[in-house]
C-alpha cells in the first residue's frame, strides 16, 4: 500500500507541477496524506461520468431515441430541458439531508448507481417487445429519474472533492478528466459511423445506454474508495425550513448572488451550441453528419481540457470571461457569414463553430464549478451548489420553453441574442465574481 501511495504521489507530482504533494489549502488536516490518491480516484470518477454523458446524450441519444419510437413531439422537445432541470431543481431540498451526513461519498454513490440503473432500464426499453409508445413512456420516466439521480451526485459530489482535494487542484482534476473523456469520445465517433445505420437498430442504442450504465457504477466504486473526513453536519434539518433558509443566501451573500447572476448569463454558451446544430441542419441537410459533430465534440474537450483546468486553478472567473467571450464572437461570426453569404464552405463553417463552441462550453463549466467550489466553505459549499443550481433549473425550464417555440421560427435572432449574453457575460464576469484566492 505503502508502495502504491508513493507512485500516485510521485504521477499527482507530475500532473500537478508539485514539488510537494502537502499542498493543502482548505481541506482538513487528516485528509492531506490521501490527497494524491483521492485526486485520482475522482479522476476515475470524473472520467466514467463525463464519458457517460457523452454515450448517452441528452442533447443527442435521447432525442433520437425517442424520435426513432416515434414519441410525442412534446417528448422529444423536453427531453434537454428535463434532463438539465430535472438535475438542477431537487437539489435545494437535496443539500439539507446531505448536509446531515459526515461522509457525503455514501450519498454520491446512492447517486451514482441510481443514474446506471436509469440508464440500464432505457436499454431494456428498447430491447424488451414493448410497443413503440410505451417504451417511449419508459425512456422519459427513466430520463426523469437519471436526472433526479445526477441531482443527488452534483451536490455530494462538490463537497467530498472540497473535503478532499486541495484549492489550485481541482481545476487541473476536472480538466484532465474533460481532456481523457473527450479522447474516448472521439474514438467513438470514429469508430461507430452508426448515425447512417442507427435509425432502425435498437440493438446500437440499446449497447451505449449499457455502456452508460456500466460507467456510472464503476465511477460509484471509484467514489467509495475515495478517504474522505467526516464533516460538519449543521443545516441537516428539515429539508423544506432549510431550503428557505438557504436561499436567503441570494439575499444575503452578495458575491454568491454576483455568481448566480454571471452563471444564469452564461446558459446563453450552453444554449446557443444547439442553435449551430439546428442552422447546421437547415443548411446542410443530412442528418448523418451529427456524427461528424459528436466527433468534433470529442476532439474540443480533449484539446481544451487540460489547458482549461489549469487556467481555472489560476484564475476560475478569467476562464469564464474569456471562454464566454469567445463564444460571442463565435456566434456572431457564424451569422454574420450566413447573412452576407461569404464564399465559405458550409460545412467547414459549421464544423469549425461548433468545435469552437464545445471548447468555450468545457472552459465555462470548468470555471463555474472550481470557483464555487473555491468560494464556499465546508459549511456553505452544499447550499451554494443547491440554491445556485435550483435557481438555474428554473431559468432552464422558462428558457427552454421559450427556445422551442422560437428557435424554429427564427433560429437566427436566438443566436443573435444568446451571443449578446455572451458578451455581457464576458464583461460582467471580471467585475462581479470575486478574485482566486491563493
């Protein structure tokens, strides 16, 4: 054991840039010894979930699954905005029980292996002779409950890495995790040209839901053998008095309500990625190429990851404000090709935009999550994760109502104005969110 320690100190050393693996900024005393082996057991985990996400997802898989079974268009059109709500809402209420247990990793894992079980049963779904409509029921009552699994996982799992893993190392952490996961999803578009073929094989989807499956179990027992400290236990009480109570924090806490307020701008990066796809689709017409774009999601976590994560360890709301930044001018540039109409390959544009997108997606969601984390103590780190994500569960619902009504009819002006929130999430961010802490 002895042995096995020294060589995860020795590679955490090399990752890291440490000439000491005892940097331990803010977690207990206690926990400093694991940290080189917890910091890569949450790799594991990080790895397993993210690469999850990618083999099911919901802004592909599921919408295509439940349009192969010819669901209700209403299906279909939620099945982002429940999946992103259905995580973000619960967790309000979620983080007081939480809150009430020492070791929050048990929770996780509960988390954990209820998203594989959901996903294992999307499979069945489709495997079982079911008829086309009640296995489209099915997929969306598992979605629902994923959802409220991965709910359980976002809060736990921000508070075992703030117990666990030192500030100025989880950025890098999560960066190598986006960074390997991408590699892996670019060997899967490559190697599965299923797009052409999938439209009439269960068989296929069924697989990548099992897939999916298998790697949140195996992140739940890369989870249980992390070593994580008992912890303080106040604001475990009843769920509904602490939920009140938690969000007089967007009163009371200006810098976390600086933080809502630049994280609900920063939905504009998440939400206009899927407008690429749709002016991409108008254009190009073939709906094989959503392979191509799987492909190019892949490679922009893999490139970008890394140099991301380290970026958030320096500096978490400069990342955001670049990576939003960029978006902007992604955005506009797209349109402004598409309305002058530039002698530009179609599909070279698209393709080089949405790559460009995903990476400013991986570099937002890296920044959010190391700064709040940094942000919070031990004491508040479930309730800012809860309050924030609840109060952006809301906003994704409204806006996501809205953006299926609309985007159809004028995808246009909706880039227009994703790619303005965009910009002013750019600006905002510097002057709202507090600096890194050393």
């Amino acid at each position: 054991m002895q042995q096995t320690n020294s060589k995860a100190t020795a590679l955490y050393d090399l990752i890291t840039g440490d000439e000491d693996a005892r940097v331990c900024k803010d977690i207990p005393d206690e926990s400093c010894k694991h940290q080189p082996v917890n910091f890569f057991l949450h790799l594991l985990s990080n790895f397993f979930t993210k690469l999850a996400d990618e083999v099911a997802s919901a802004r592909l898989v599921f919408p295509w699954v439940l349009g192969l079974l010819g669901a209700p268009m209403l299906l279909v059109s939620l099945a982002v905005p429940i999946r992103e709500a259905g995580v973000l809402l619960p967790q309000l209420f979620i983080a007081a029980k939480i809150r009430a247990k020492a070791l929050r990793k048990y929770v996780w894992m509960l988390g954990g292996l209820l998203s594989g079980f959901a996903l294992w049963a999307c499979g069945f779904a489709l495997m079982l002779d079911f008829q086309a409509e009640k296995a489209s029921w099915l997929i969306f009552a598992a979605l629902l409950v994923f959802s409220f699994a991965r709910g359980i996982c976002s809060v736990a799992a921000k508070d075992v890495l703030g117990k666990t893993v030192s500030k100025s190392r989880r950025g890098t952490l999560m960066g190598l995790a986006t960074s390997v996961s991408g590699i892996f999803t670019l060997l899967l578009g490559l190697n599965l040209g299923f797009y052409n073929q999938i439209k009439n094989n269960e068989v296929i989807l069924a697989s990548l839901f099992g897939i999916a499956g298998l790697c949140w179990i195996v992140a739940s027992i890369a989870i249980w053998a992390i070593r994580e400290e008992p912890g303080a236990t106040e604001g475990g009480g009843n769920a509904g008095i602490e939920a009140l109570k938690s969000l007089r924090l967007l009163k009371d806490d200006k810098p976390f309500r600086n933080f809502v307020i630049v994280r609900t701008l920063l939905l504009s990066v998440s939400l206009g990625a899927p407008m690429l796809i749709i002016l991409a689709q108008n254009a190009l017409g073939n709906a094989a190429l959503i392979g191509l774009f799987l492909i190019v999601s892949g490679l922009a976590n893999t490139v970008s990851g890394y140099v991301w994560g380290r970026l958030a360890d320096y500096s978490s709301r400069s990342l955001m404000a670049i990576a939003s930044g960029i978006n902007a001018l992604v955005g506009i540039a797209v349109l402004l090709v598409l309305q002058l109409e530039a002698n530009i390959n179609t599909l070279t544009l698209f393709v080089s935009a949405y790559f460009m997108a995903s990476v400013c997606l991986a570099g937002v969601r890296l920044g959010r999550k190391t700064l709040l984390v940094d942000m919070a103590t031990a004491e508040t780190r479930s309730a800012y994760v809860a309050v924030s994500n609840t109060a952006i569960g809301f906003l994704i619902l409204i806006i996501g109502a809205l953006v299926s009504l609309l985007a159809g009819q004028n995808t246009h002006a909706m880039l227009w104005a994703f790619s303005g929130l965009s910009a002013l999430a750019c600006v905002l961010s510097p002057v709202l969110l507090p600096a890194q802490q050393a």
